[in-house]
C-alpha cells in the first residue's frame, strides 16, 4: 500500500508541476500586445495604447507574477532562445507597467528621474529570486550573456526613438526569425536610420552600445541595401565609404493617445 501511495504521490506531484510548468508561449502578454501596440509606417515603427493596457493592468500583473515566480534552477533548465525570449519579454513588459504607475501623467520615460528615481536602474520588480532593474535585464544579463546585437531590436524603452514594441510576445522557436525583422524593420526606418550624402545617419543606439556592432562599418555593409534607396548608396555603404554620425534620441513617450 505504502508503495502504491509513494506512486501516486509522484503522478501528483508531477502533474502539479507540469501544470506550473511557465508558458513558454506567453500567452497573456502576446494578447496583450496584439490588442493594444499600434504598427506605423508599414510595419517600421509602433506606439502602445498605454490607455487601453492601463484598462487591462490587471491581466498585465498577472503575466508579470508569473514571471518573477521563475525559479533560477527552472530559467537554466531552458533552452538559450526560450531565455532570450524569457528576458525580452520581461524587459518590455515591466516598462509597461513602470510607465502606468504614473499614466497618463507622465511626457517620458525620464520623468522618474535620471539621477533618483532612474527607471533604468531602479530595482522595482522581482526576477529570479532576486530584486532586478531594467537595466539588469539589459546589460547584466542578456548583453553579458548572449552577446547577440539584435536584442537592442528587441528592448523597448518607451520612447519614440527606440526601436519598436514588436506586436507580439518573443517565443523561442521564432526568435531568430523575430529579431532578424526586427532588425530590417528597424534600420529600414529614415527617421531613425539613413543615408544622407556621404553620411551614414544612425540612431543613438549605435554609438551608445558601439562595442556590441564592432566593427561598425562591416556591421552596416551587411544592412546597405536597408540603409539607402539607390544602387550608388548602398555601394558606398557596403564598401565602408560613409562617414558616420549619430541622429538626436527622441525621448517622447511612445503613446498612441
């Protein structure tokens, strides 16, 4: 009988921890996302329906609780892209709710603060089993430990100069795929990303984090023909003939009002 109860215990047990097991699909958040991010300029650029999500906050906590009740030994126990898209996820995720703590009265991302209160550092959320910031998620983390660039594709700080929230949740078996378009949508966009004259005009992102494109110039050549609409542009882009510089960030909260 004792060896009976002792089987029994280890179906329940197992089927209580598969029935915990996180969804690696991200359901909620990928819900959240289809229903509330607005696409612009065909496919390049987004803005998020922060009123319409602030409305929903509550199904945003409840995919947010499930994500700090990750477990370390559980996140190594997965594959590489199910913990990119682990992070990435939670990364935008909790800048979402970060932003509602405070909408509609908020302009931008720095009105928290940059030397109290920054956003970016500000351990204000749990995650595996310790207090975490954004920014933890950012360089600690994923930088550290992937070293893929894309992931820069892939973070959005709410603002209208960072790449765009993507309308759909980041899932291991389509990540490649996922930060790949991320990529040719980001860099396709001319207001973030051109060629003017001579000069190869980029996003701040590039000079901020210029260690995660070295070398740069090779880096752009794989993208010349996202950068510049004529043959003659692209070329000198692809031979490492443009001369670079950095376009202002816009910090303007990333809200379709």
């Amino acid at each position: 009988m004792d060896a009976r109860l002792a089987v029994l215990a280890g179906v329940f047990w197992a089927s209580a921890a598969c029935s915990q097991a996180f969804d690696h699909s991200h359901q909620a958040w990928d819900a959240l996302l289809k229903k509330h991010v607005a696409v612009l300029d065909h496919g390049k650029a987004s803005q998020l329906r922060y009123a319409g999500m602030a409305r929903d906050r509550a199904a945003l906590k409840g995919y947010l609780e499930k994500v700090s009740a990750v477990k370390d030994a559980e996140f190594e126990r997965w594959t590489a892209p199910q913990q990119m898209a682990f992070l990435i996820n939670a990364y935008n995720a909790f800048m979402v709710e970060k932003i509602l703590t405070r909408y509609p009265d908020i302009k931008s991302v720095w009105d928290f603060g940059k030397l109290f209160g920054n956003p970016f550092k500000d351990r204000f959320f749990t995650l595996l089993q310790q207090p975490f910031s954004l920014d933890g998620i950012e360089h600690e983390t994923l930088r550290k430990r992937f070293r893929e660039p894309r992931v820069h594709y892939a973070l959005n700080c709410a603002s209208v100069g960072c790449p765009m929230l993507r309308e759909e949740a980041y899932v291991g078996p389509r990540l490649e795929r996922q930060l790949e378009e991320q990529a040719v949508r980001f860099l396709s966009d001319r207001s973030r990303n051109r060629l003017a004259g001579t000069k190869l005009e980029v996003s701040r992102i590039f000079d901020w984090y210029k260690e995660d494109f070295e070398p740069r110039p090779a880096y752009f050549a794989r993208y010349a023909k996202l950068l510049s609409n004529d043959a003659a542009g692209q070329q000198l882009i692809a031979g490492g003939g443009a001369t670079l510089s950095f376009l202002e960030y816009d910090w303007a909260l990333n809200d379709a009002r």
